[in-house]
C-alpha cells in the first residue's frame, strides 16, 4: 500500500507545483501589463501638460492666437481619457484641471487665469511623477 501511495503523490505533487506556476506566472503577466499601460499613459499625460504649460505661456507672453485655444482643449481631453489608466488621485487632478480649463480657457491671457491653471497642471504632474515611482515589475 506505501508504494502505491509514493506513486500517486509524486504526480500529484509535480502537477500541482506546475498549476501553481502557471497561475504564479499568469497573475506577474497581469501585473506587468497593467503597469505597462499606466507608464505608458502617464508618460504621453507628461508630454502633454508640458505641451499644455507651452501653450498657456504661449498665449500669456505672445500674442494672441485663437489656435491655441483649440490645441489646450486637444491637450486637456487626451489627459482626461488618459487619466483613468492611473491612479485615483491623478484622475481627480486632472478633472480638476479640465473643470479649471472648462470655466477659465477663454481667459488664459489673466494672470490669475494663468497661475492658476499652471498651478493645476504642476499638482497633475506631481501625482503623475509618484504613481510611476509607485509603480512595481
């Protein structure tokens, strides 16, 4: 009876280390992807509240010119539906900024108006900076 138990349990036992690899490997997979995609998102966010800080200097320093509203809103959107693949308190910041820019992109020109949306957009990247260093392979 003890050498057919020996017999059963070593397979069982090579099998069950191999299902739990497999699922060990899986769950690392998900993880990687997830933050695959967060880094990505918040790289490109970081390009564009750069691009977005430009154009609202831009706009307070030069001339006028009504395009740069349009490339701001370009700019707000992508970090708005890129926002969701972040953190939490990145989303809020930038549905801060958007809400900031909904009320007050007509009147970036204000040095109240321009302070006030680099401020938004400092506080977005900040948080945007420790979820990438939060983030683990």
């Amino acid at each position: 009876m003890a050498w057919f138990s020996k017999k059963i349990n070593i397979p069982v036992l090579i099998l069950s280390i191999a299902i739990l690899s497999l699922s060990l490997r899986t769950f690392q997979a998900g993880v990687r992807e997830s933050n695959q995609t967060t880094r990505a998102a918040a790289f490109e966010m970081l390009k564009r509240l750069n691009h977005l800080q430009y154009t609202i200097d831009k706009e307070f320093y030069g001339e006028s010119n009504k395009e740069r509203y349009l490339d701001g809103w370009s700019d707000i959107t992508l970090i708005n539906d890129l926002a969701i693949f972040t953190t939490p308190k990145v989303d809020d910041n930038a549905q801060k900024l958007l809400s900031l820019w909904r009320s007050d992109f007509e009147k970036f020109r204000e040095k109240t108006v321009n302070q006030e949306l680099s401020k938004a957009i400092k506080e977005t990247k900040e948080s945007l900076k420790i979820a990438i260093k939060e983030l683990k392979e």
